[in-house]
C-alpha cells in the first residue's frame, strides 16, 4: 500500500504504510529502500539516509538505493558520503548491464548447443565470458559444450570456475 500512496503523492500516508512493513518484516529490503525514498521526498534527510542505509545493510547489491541515499547525502550536505555511493549505484548498474549482455550471449549460446552446433555455442560461451568474465553460466554451459566436444580437462576447468562463482551449479556426469 505504501508504493499506492507515495505514487498517489501522499508521502505521510506512504511513510506510515513503509513503516509498518519494515516492521511486520525487518529484513524485508525493497520495503527500506522505498522508505528511505518516500522520507527523500519528504526532505526528511536523516530518516531517509538511516532507511537507505538499511536496505543497503540487507542487499549490497541494490544499485537504486546507493544512488538515491547518494542523493540523500548530496542534499545533506555529505558531498564525500555521496559520492561513495553514486559510484557504487555506477559500478552495480555497470555490472548488471555486464551480466545481461553475457547472459544474451550464454542464452544464444544454449539454443546452438541444444541444436548441436558446438563451434557456435562455444563462441557464444566465449563472447559472454570476455563480456563478463565472473557470469558462472556461460562457464557452465561451456564445459558442457566442451564435455560433448570430447575435451574433457577444458570441460573440467570450466565446471570447476562455474562451481567457483555459483557453488549450486553442479558439474554433469563426465561423459560426451
């Protein structure tokens, strides 16, 4: 209800709305970060930053609320404060923007290896890795392209840095 109210521009109702969820569910992280950005719309500085800041505590990874308690900080003066975290909002964003252009690629890569065109998936793989070289499943389908092009230690290598970054992907049966 709290989004409703703040999109309908009544920030009181919005903040109690927030707040209450925050509440019911402490961990709750987008429910923070909407808080802190109702409290931004209200000019109420500290609030907002204490909200921001906790979403952050919970996902440091939420690029939108690094950029909006980078506002925050901005608007309370903290000039240092916000630039630390606009440049982390930059670097996450970047990194997303990283993460979807491999996953495009890992994806086209999977329909060629699901259609047996092994030398085509397997330069898809490579393209998502030098794209973003820490996206675990263009490592993993790689060692599986590699696996059933009989190249079983390359295969091996892959799983293995697959497993690295994303320790649920479990490598197949070794066998082409």
């Amino acid at each position: 209800m709290g989004i409703i109210y703040w999109h309908q521009g009544d920030l009181d109702r919005a903040a109690a709305a927030l707040a209450a969820a925050v509440a019911a569910d402490p961990g709750y992280a987008d429910a923070h970060y909407a808080l802190g950005a109702v409290r931004k719309a209200k000019h109420e500085w500290a609030s907002a930053a204490a909200s921001l800041r906790r979403a952050i505590g919970l996902r440091p990874d939420l690029s939108a609320a690094h950029y909006t308690l980078g506002l925050v900080l901005q608007m309370d003066g903290d000039s240092a404060g916000a630039r630390t975290h606009l440049a982390a909002a930059e670097r996450l964003r970047h990194a997303a923007q990283l993460a979807q252009a491999a996953g495009v690629a890992t994806a086209v890569g999977t329909q060629k290896l699901d259609a047996g065109d092994l030398a085509g998936a397997l330069d898809q793989f490579r393209r998502a890795t030098a794209i973003f070289e820490g996206y675990a499943p263009a490592h993993y389908q790689m060692g599986r392209a590699l696996l059933r092009l009989g190249q079983r230690d390359a295969s091996r290598l892959e799983f293995s840095r697959a497993q690295q970054l994303n320790p649920s992907l479990v490598p197949p049966p070794d066998r082409p």
